[in-house]
C-alpha cells in the first residue's frame, strides 16, 4: 500500500515531468493555439508543483526533485521525436501520450492507498483533471 508521503511524491514527479516535456517543446510548436495551451499547461503546473511542495513542507516531508538525469534524457528524446515535419501534431502526441502516462501512475497510486488524506487527495485530483484537459487541448492539434 501507498502512503500519502508516497502519493504526494509521484503528484511532484509526474507534474515535474510535465514541466519538463513541456519546457523541450514550447520553443518549437509553430501555431499560436498550441502555444497558448503549453504556457496554460506550464502555468499550471507549476501551481501544482507549489501546492504539493507548501503541503510536504506543512508536514514536514521532504520532497526530492526530479533527477537531472531525467531531465535531460526526457529533453533529449522529445528533440529526436520532432525531427522531421509537423511539429506541432508530434507535440500533440506527445502531450497525449505523456499526461495518459501520468493519468495511468496517478489512478494506480491512488487505488494502492488505502487511507488517503484530504488534502492530498484534492492535489491528486487537481493533477487528473489537468491531465484530462491536457488531453484533449492536445488532441485538437492531432
């Protein structure tokens, strides 16, 4: 079973994911409407990422950071998915394919947790609504 230090920490680490994939595409969508939605996507994110860091620290859990190693392998495999033509329909997929992840290890985690606490429970379900709303701004640029 999962605890709510366990939930929070994957809350973190899949937004930061997001922000990441994000951050290794942003410069390279072409159409305005694509780019509003990532900047709207960052934008709330890094909410997320506020909010879950203000309640680790409220509880006195310490929450680390996404691995820089992660980071930079994530960046480096969203710059070989963009070569070639129609950049901002493979950032589409990527977008879908990513926040599906997240959704996948989110639902998962949250069904391994057999007392889930408010608080967390209401991050986790924030991060599930904007993954769902990820999705379908992205499926829009298919």
């Amino acid at each position: 079973m999962k605890t709510n230090k366990e939930i929070l920490c994957s809350i973190l680490k899949t937004v930061q994911m997001g922000q990441c994939g994000i951050r290794s595409v942003q410069d390279k969508a072409s159409g305005t409407g694509l780019r509003r939605a990532l900047h709207d996507q960052l934008t709330e994110y890094d909410a997320i990422e506020r909010q879950a860091y203000d309640l680790a620290t409220r509880r006195g859990w310490l929450m680390e950071p996404l691995d820089a190693g992660v980071e930079r392998m994530a960046a480096m495999t969203a710059r070989m998915q963009l070569l070639g033509g129609n950049t901002d329909s493979k950032i589409a997929k990527m977008l879908v394919q990513g926040n599906t992840r997240g959704m996948i290890k989110s639902l998962k985690n949250l069904h391994q947790c057999s007392q889930i606490d408010g608080q967390v429970d209401e991050l986790a379900q924030r991060l599930l609504n904007r993954e769902r709303e990820n999705i379908r701004q992205a499926s829009e640029f298919l």
